[in-house]
C-alpha cells in the first residue's frame, strides 16, 4: 500500500485552495473547459496535486471530470441556480433563528454599515470595483449567518455551496440597480435581526431569494 508523505498531502491542500480561489474569482468560469496541462499551467502545481485538487472538486459538484478530455466547470443553468440558492436559503434561516435564540451578534451593527455604505456607493452609480465589493458585502451577511449555525457539518455544507454560488454570480455582471436593492433586501433581514424576531427574518431571506433568482432570470 502506498504511503502519503505529509509534503504531498499539503501540496495538494494547497493546489485545491488555489483551484477553489480560480473559481471564486471567476478565472475558472461556468461550463468552461480546461485541459489538465492547462490547470497545471493556470494552478501553478504539479499534475499529482492539481489532479487531487479536481478530484475534490468533482466530488462537490464544482467541476465534472471528462475522461481522456479535461475538466468543465460546473453549469450554472436555472436548475442549478435555484438549487443552489435554494440551499443557501434554507441554510440562512436556521441561521437567523440561532442567531437569533442566542441574543442576536455584536457584528450585525458593523454589517449594517457596511451595507449602508455599499447602498450609497450604488446610488451614486457605476465605479471602480463596485460590483466586487459589492459581492464580498453581500456575501458578508451570508457568511455571519453561516456562522451562526455554530455546527461544523452544516458548516461545510454552506462552504461549499458559496463556491458554487460564487462560480453562479460570474455569470452577470452585479449592476448598481441589483446592488442597491440587494443591499435593501440584506437592510431589512438585519432590522428583523436586530429586532430579535424570527418570523420576519426568515421572510426578509425568503424575499431575497426570489428577487435574486429573478435577477438571475430563473424561477423558483
């Protein structure tokens, strides 16, 4: 049997994180096709570690592996789409409840101005980087939720699937019209937050997602 050394299991590590970062930033986008040698290229890697970062990739549904061909990352159709922002849904309201029974977060208030400030910079129209800031400040409220659950496996689950959703949100352009009413949408699942109430959290998130699969052409 052979033995993993501990260099090779970290170079694979790294190569996966590497490959989850290409796929986060949009270098490796939906339905896109890559031969092995052109990751090796674009991952920076050895072919062993970038061929265990695929593998790990495929078993979560980021890429499908062709044999003899390459690799294609995932489709993000309507149906993955929905699924996808299905899951982050169902996952943000147990999120909020929890959040919630616990008394609520010293972070919501340092997340309410980062919104505040990111609906201004949308009001004042088009800019330099707008649109990826404005995802990491959507993705910051999703995240303190994700947090929330305070349970590694749902955790994970969540983890991986913000990187397919992440592969999805490169598929459009972030304009400053979705921005802004996306900002308003993540204001008022804050207030209910804040508020301490439950019920109306779960509706902001609910509402936020049938306005972000419409923004994305899909229906639920």
């Amino acid at each position: 049997m052979n033995r993993i050394e501990p260099a090779q299991t970290l170079a694979a590590d790294q190569a996966y994180e590497r490959f989850v970062a290409a796929l986060h930033d949009g270098t490796l986008p939906s339905s896109s096709f890559f031969s092995m040698s052109e990751l090796v290229d674009l991952i920076a890697f050895p072919l062993a570690s970038v061929r265990e970062a695929v593998k790990r990739a495929e078993a979560l549904g980021f890429v499908e592996v062709l044999p003899k061909r390459g690799v294609r990352v995932m489709d993000a159709g309507g149906e993955r789409t929905v699924a996808c922002l299905d899951l982050r849904a169902v996952l943000d309201s147990e999120g909020a409840r929890r959040l919630i029974a616990r008394g609520g977060s010293a972070a919501l208030s340092a997340l309410r101005r980062d919104h505040e400030a990111m609906l201004a910079a949308a009001a004042a129209g088009p800019g330099q980087g707008l649109s990826s800031r404005a995802i990491a400040v959507d993705l910051s409220l999703h995240d303190a939720l994700s947090e929330a659950l305070d349970n590694p496996l749902l955790q994970d689950c969540y983890a991986a699937n913000r990187t397919r959703v992440a592969i999805i949100q490169h598929t459009r352009p972030f304009l400053a019209d979705r921005i802004a009413s996306a900002m308003q949408e993540h204001l008022a699942i804050l207030d209910a937050l804040e508020a301490g109430d439950p019920e109306a959290a779960v509706a902001g998130i609910t509402h936020h997602f049938r306005q972000t699969l419409r923004w994305w052409g899909v229906a639920g």
